[in-house]
C-alpha cells in the first residue's frame, strides 16, 4: 500500500505533519497549510512524499550473546561489536554470535549455539 507524508520545516525543525492514503488528499492539505498559514506562507512542503507502507525488510543478520557454557543466549542489538570476518567473537566467558536471520527465533539460536560449539570444537582440535 502506498502512503503520501507531508513534512514540514527544516534542518532540526523538519516533523511529519500528516500521513495520506492518497496523493489528492494530501496536495489538499499542503494547499490549505500554505493558504491559511498566519503570515501568507508556510514551510510546508510543495508536494508529497510517496512511501511504501510496511516496505521495510527484516535485517539479513542478528547477534546473540552466548554465555560461557552455552547454557543462555540472548538477542543483541550487535552494537559495539567489532567487525570480524566470520561474525563471531569469543572470550570464554561470553560470546558474540551472527547468524543468518530467520522469522523462527529458535531456529536463529540453534544456528548461533552450533556456531560457536563448532569454533571450541576446531579452538580444542576436535
């Protein structure tokens, strides 16, 4: 479904005044914005900006700290985290795992903890 938003304002000052489900009505609202503005103009954008609603796609990867004997793994944002080449950084203690996502959370955090036992695995020559 396509949306029309119509912003006002700039730099910092810059909001979303209105959403519409179609372009008329919103050119309708820039119009009267700009027609009935208090000082005969307004900073109301000249037209609408088209989005598509729900346009957004799931990330690619997610994180999931690990603790050190694999028995709780837990979401994390990845924030903070260095890059590395194979998505996964472990001190023993805790882990950091990227995983392919999947809309099945479980099947994300068996992805994670095979992950990380195959690293130990390979780190102790198994």
């Amino acid at each position: 479904m396509i949306v029309f938003a119509v912003f006002s304002g700039e730099y910092s000052d810059r909001r979303l005044d209105a959403i519409f489900s179609t372009k008329e009505k919103a050119e309708k609202y820039i119009e009267h914005k700009k027609l009935f503005s208090s000082r005969g103009w307004c900073e109301v954008d000249d037209s609408p900006t088209e989005y598509e609603l729900d346009a957004a796609m799931p990330p690619k990867n997610v994180w999931f700290r690990i603790d050190g004997d694999s028995s709780e793994i837990e979401p994390h944002d990845g924030r903070w985290l260095p890059e590395t080449e194979d998505g996964l950084i472990d001190n023993g203690e805790e882990a950091y795992v990227m995983v392919k996502y999947n809309d099945n959370i479980d099947v994300c955090k068996k992805a994670a903890r095979d992950k990380i036992a195959a690293r130990r695995a390979r780190n102790i020559g198994i």
